[in-house]
C-alpha cells in the first residue's frame, strides 16, 4: 500500500469501516489493509465476534 492508500484506508477506518470493506475498496486483502494501518500506528478494533486477547 503506497502512503495515500494507507492514509485513505486510516480515514475510512476511523469512521467505522472495517478492513474487509476498506480492502474491497482499495483492492487489497483485509490482512494488507491490517498491516498498513498499524504501520502508522492505527489501534486495531477486534473483529466482531471474537474475544480479545
């Protein structure tokens, strides 16, 4: 992800969409979009569903 897309993708993110729907978006794997946001330090919300550790 080039630093627009992870800029676009921290936006979206932080409105409330997850990363399945931010991947789709952008054209990228829910897991790539994961590791983009954390590069810049984005917490990551647990999926919904699962327990946190």
């Amino acid at each position: 992800m080039s630093d627009t897309e992870i800029t676009t993708a921290a936006a979206l993110y932080s409105d409330g969409h997850s990363a399945a729907t931010i991947g789709r978006r952008l054209g990228f794997d829910p897991q790539t979009v994961i590791k983009g946001l954390r590069s810049v330090g984005v917490p990551i919300r647990p999926r919904p569903g699962r327990t946190p550790r």
